[in-house]
C-alpha cells in the first residue's frame, strides 16, 4: 500500500468515527471514573478504539498498536510500524460539553513520526502531517506557523499547571498576550500549530495525547520537547512545551532554567 493510499485510509476512518461519536449524542453514555473525577473513560472511547484497532489490524496485521483505553498491544518499544491512537482526546469535554474533544492517531516508524491526525469533531476542523510532506487543515496546506516571540501571542496551559502554578505559570501567562484553556491536548497543539497560540504548556501528557501532534507540529517548524527541553518520551508520561523556536527558547531561558 502506498503512501497516499494509507493516509486516504486512516482519515475515512477517523470520518466514520466522527459519525459514530455524533450519533452518540443520541443516547445515555455509559461513564466510568478512572485515576479521579476529572479523569473519565466512556463507552464511546471504549468503542471507537475497538473499531480503530479493528481497522489497523484488518489492514496491516503485522504493525503493533498503542492505544489509550488498553486494547491495543503491550508496548515497550517503538521498533517497527507503531500506531498510537487516542480514541476520544477531552473526554471530559466530551462528557460536559459535548464540543472541543478529538480523535487522534500517530503513526511512528522506529521512534520516528511519519503520520499524524487531529480531528477536532464539533468544530469540522481536521488537521494530518505526513513526515516531510507537509501538514494539511481540511486539505488545504498549512503554512509553516510564524516564529514569533512569547509577548506577541497567546499561550495555553492544562487546569493543572495553571492551578498549581507549576513551571512559573502565572509569570508565563504574564509575559504573554494572554491565557487559553481548551482541555484538549490534541486541540490545543493544533491551536499553536495553526498559529492562534504561541505555546502550549502542560504537566502530564500521555503517549497517545502527544503522538499525533508531535508529526503535526514539528511538519510546521514548532518544537515540541518537554518542559526542560529534552525531547519527548513516546513510552513514558512527559511534561510538555509545544512553541514556537523563538517562544519555546525565550520560555526554558527566562521562566524554567531552574526545572
């Protein structure tokens, strides 16, 4: 199968599964609680990564597979064709709001990202990367994002690093031309991706919560590291910095050189 072939292929996917979550709204989820209560599993994340993994392993049996909700492979290394999905991104804000959620897959070959998806399902907006092919909104090419410097744009962070003022948050938010939250990591590093945030900060990212947006964001010239500007573990959690080059660096010099 082709490249081009195999991205047609996954974004049908994520376009069926983008029905099926609408089509959800029809009916009572079904809610679990699972680290605390702003951390939620549904049927629904439980259901769309079963029909995620069922179409990867239909089509490319011989791949492995990491998925958020635990039906995928056990996964300690990323030798090989490795897919890494997230079924619902902002299952909070799925349950709550019914908007500002996602779909997410990363496709990783050896550690290296090749392909990644972001579908922001209430806003019509999806986003892919192929590795030194571009990245795409809607199918419509982005450009690579502006390298601008903390002051002149806006920077999200996640409920914990703003409510803990962890990583000098309140001093970044200051040095900035304001706060967004959005609970969506997916969402938020497309946000920066599209050049409508500067920087995305956040304390706690899952594998499945960076895969997809790490090929998107750098395919655009953002750097994507963790908070102390080593690069990101795709097997381990990471606290994490998605910018600009010139937000990113001004950020780790002025605010975290002591993390």
């Amino acid at each position: 199968m082709t490249r081009d072939q195999m991205d047609k292929l996954i974004r049908s996917w994520m376009e069926e599964a983008a029905a099926m979550i609408k089509e959800s709204f029809k009916t009572t989820l079904t809610i679990e609680i699972k680290s605390d209560r702003n951390d939620l599993v549904t049927n629904m994340d439980k259901k769309i990564e079963q029909f995620l993994i069922e179409k990867i392993r239909s089509n490319f049996p011989d791949d492995r597979i990491l998925g958020e909700e635990g039906y995928g492979d056990k996964i300690e290394d990323l030798v090989g064709r490795v897919w890494i999905i997230d079924p619902i991104d902002g299952t909070l804000n799925f349950v709550k709001q019914q908007e500002n959620f996602a779909i997410m897959i990363g496709v990783y070959q050896d550690g290296e990202g090749r392909m990644g998806y972001i579908y922001d399902v209430m806003a019509g907006e999806f986003y892919w990367a192929i590795a030194g092919e571009g990245a795409y909104l809607n199918g419509n090419p982005l450009p690579n994002v502006a390298d601008i410097e903390l002051r002149e744009g806006l920077v999200a962070l996640s409920s914990g690093v703003f409510s803990s003022d962890k990583y000098k948050a309140k001093e970044i938010v200051r040095g900035s031309s304001g706060l967004r939250m959005i609970g969506s990591a997916g969402i938020e590093t497309v946000h920066v991706a599209a050049g409508r945030l500067v920087a995305y900060i956040t304390h706690r990212l899952q594998p499945w919560d960076m895969a997809a947006g790490k090929v998107i964001a750098e395919e655009l010239g953002l750097v994507y590291t963790q908070i102390n500007g080593e690069p990101v573990d795709l097997l381990q959690q990471n606290a994490t910095i998605i910018a600009t080059p010139t937000a990113h660096k001004e950020i780790l010099t002025n605010y975290l050189v002591d993390i």
